[in-house]
C-alpha cells in the first residue's frame, strides 16, 4: 500500500489511482525488464502536452505498451517511472519531437491536449498521474545544466534525480515543487476575491502568492492578503492541499477571516480586488456579470465549501455548464 493514497480527498491533481512506488526507482534491471517485455506501458507528453485518445464522451490517457517501442529508440528518449497504474507499471516518455514517427501511430491514436483544458474530461486518476508526469517533464526542462557550475546534468533513478556531469561538481538535483498559498478571504456573508489584468473579462478568483523563503505559509497568507488587498487577516486556518502541475506548485489551501472594508491594491498584483456576498455571487454568476475559477482547481473548492454553507442554492448549480 502506498501511503500517497492516504491523502486522497476528492480533488483533481491530488495522488490517486496510482502507486509511486518510489523504493522501484533504484532498481534498474527490474525496469529495464519491464520496459523490454511489454509489461510496463508509456504515456508521452510532447510540447508541455499529454498524449490522450478518445473514449466515449471523454478522454483516456493514451498508454502503449513498453514494447512497442524498441529499445534502441527508447535510449534516445527521456523516460521517467511514474509507479504502477491499474496493475502495471507506468512510465511518462518526456518527448522533444512529436513521437509519431517513433510509434508509428496515426494522428487519431495520440492526440495532444493542455491538461488544464482536458481535465474535465478525464477520470480524476488520470488527471492525477498525468499531472505527475506534466510537473516532471517541467522540472526536466528547466534542469538541463547545473544551477551551480552550468554543465549538462543527466538523469539518473529512473527519472528522479538530474546530476551534474562535471566531475569537479556533481551536485545532484531533485524534483522541485513551489509551495504557494491560496486563501479564501470571508467574513460571514462575503468573501473577498480578486483579479488580475490577463484574466478574463469579469472572472475573479481567490487570493493567492508564492511562500518566500523564512516564512511558514500562515505568515505567507498574510502577508500576500495585505500586499494584495490591503486587509489584515486573522483566523487562519489550514484546509487542503492541490499540487497544481501548471508549470510545478504545491496549492496550499486556507480560510481566513477579515472584517470586510476598503480595498488597496498595494504591490498592482491585482487589476481588483472586492467583497462579493452570497447574494451577488448567487445572482451574477448564472447572469455572467461574475466568473468564478474552474472547477478543477482548490480555489474552486474553497469558495464552494464556504458559499454552500450559507447559500439556498449550491455553488455547483448556478452555472452547471461552467467548466
Ligand atoms: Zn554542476
């Protein structure tokens, strides 16, 4: 058993459905077995794209069995063991090219899709292991030298560490994710939410920021609250967490408390930011006046969580074909 799984709530990008299996990573001959007799299956992502194929109404990952996939082809390629998904094991094919040509696939087999676009339309357990693999191909990106000296650095552990190929340094790097807060700003009727210029017209959603190095995510939520809004908080209390793969953050979820007054746009972080009460949120969001964020995502959930507690109708429905 693997003991990701105990931290399953009913959120997409959160561990489910697959095992890590991270004690597997070191186990070269075992993965190399599986990858040459067609027990392991791949899934590609290609241009920060995950390679899906259709099924039903929806989506399915697009897996292909290891073997499909000669070994001589593969030494080129940038695999990383995933763990094991529905009974086999799972590795992502991190792809510079369109891996067409090497599958010998037609274009209808493999299609590529944004999974932040495509996510409604999967399983929450494919949406989770994909967004697994969409955080590691980021982090291989963006690791290609060594921060410290500026050589090539090259994989090792199944995907799981990049070291350095200087002799003189050799530092080894790991997967990175960013800690950021998100909070939801209420008071008792309203809730205090924000938006910024790139967004689309309308659409607000909650406060959120980066934790700076020094501080623990409590002081993060006030102080991105402040810079961003000009209102002190209090009452800060943890709810959950989202790792959101889009490029490589951890979403650590909070409620706050503040008393609702004037705002001020402190660091221009925000093109606005204001009180929305239940009423407002209840009558401006089925008329479009108020776009809320998508559903996917722990700002979503938060401002769920606290609006149906007090709302005669739930969140859920005052626009039921929102994505
Ligand atoms: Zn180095």
């Amino acid at each position: 058993m693997d003991k990701g799984a105990f931290h399953y709530v009913d959120m997409f990008f959160v561990q489910c459905g697959y095992e890590r299996r991270s004690l597997y990573r070191e186990r070269s001959k075992y993965l190399e077995t599986c990858l040459s007799d067609g027990s392991a299956r791949l899934l590609f992502v290609y241009d920060r794209k995950v390679g899906l194929h259709r099924a039903g109404a929806g989506f399915e990952i697009a897996l292909v069995d290891s073997e499909l996939v000669p070994r001589g082809r593969r030494e080129a390629l940038q695999e990383v063991y995933l763990g094991e998904y529905v009974g086999r094991p799972v590795f992502a094919i991190l792809c510079d090219e369109h891996p067409e040509s090497l599958l010998s696939l037609t274009a209808e087999a493999m299609l590529f899709f944004d999974l932040r676009q495509a996510t409604a339309m999967l399983s929450p357990h494919a949406a989770s292991l994909l967004g697994y693999a969409l955080a590691m191909d980021y982090w291989h990106r963006t690791h290609r030298f060594c921060g410290r000296c500026g050589h090539r650095t090259e994989s090792g552990c199944a995907g799981h560490t990049l070291s350095c190929t200087n002799p003189e340094c050799g530092r080894k790097h790991f997967p990175r994710t960013d800690p950021a807060v998100i909070v939801l700003v209420q008071n008792e009727g309203a809730c205090l939410l924000g938006r910024k210029r790139e967004w689309i017209d309308r659409r607000y959603s909650t406060i959120a920021g980066f934790v700076e190095p020094g501080e623990t995510p409590e002081q993060a939520v006030f102080r991105e609250v402040y810079e961003e809004t000009g209102t002190e908080v209090g009452k800060i209390r943890y709810y959950a967490a989202q790792p959101w793969p889009f490029p490589g953050s951890l979403m650590l979820g909070y409620y706050a408390y503040a008393e609702p007054g004037v705002v001020a746009l402190h660091d221009n972080e925000l093109q606005d930011a204001r009180w929305f009460t239940r009423e407002e949120i209840a009558e401006w969001v089925p008329s479009g006046r108020l776009r809320l964020p998508g559903r996917i995502s722990i700002a979503y959930r938060l401002l769920q969580r606290w609006f149906d507690r007090g709302a005669i109708k739930p969140l859920d429905q005052l626009n039921p074909d929102a994505p």
